[in-house]
C-alpha cells in the first residue's frame, strides 16, 4: 500500500490516493487486531 500510494503521488494522480489509504488502513488494523488476539491466547496457554 505504502508503495501504491508512493506511486500515485510521483505520478500526480492524487486524487486516486484514497483508495490505496482506507486498504492500507484496514489491513494495519486487521493486522493490530490479530496480533491482539493472538497474544491473549498465548496468555491463556501459560
């Protein structure tokens, strides 16, 4: 994502860095949320 919006930007196309951003952001969170998730299984385990 980081490199798409990157390239948007070189190439001037900003109006179309939306798209890249709200994906970007929904997989940071998915990825926050998981490692979350994960961590208070482990919790669990010990």
């Amino acid at each position: 994502m980081v490199g798409a919006i990157g390239l948007h930007m070189i190439a001037g196309d900003l109006e179309v860095i939306g798209g890249p951003l709200v994906l970007g952001a929904i997989d940071a969170a998915v990825v926050y949320l998981l490692s979350m998730h994960s961590s208070t299984e482990d919790e669990k385990v010990a």
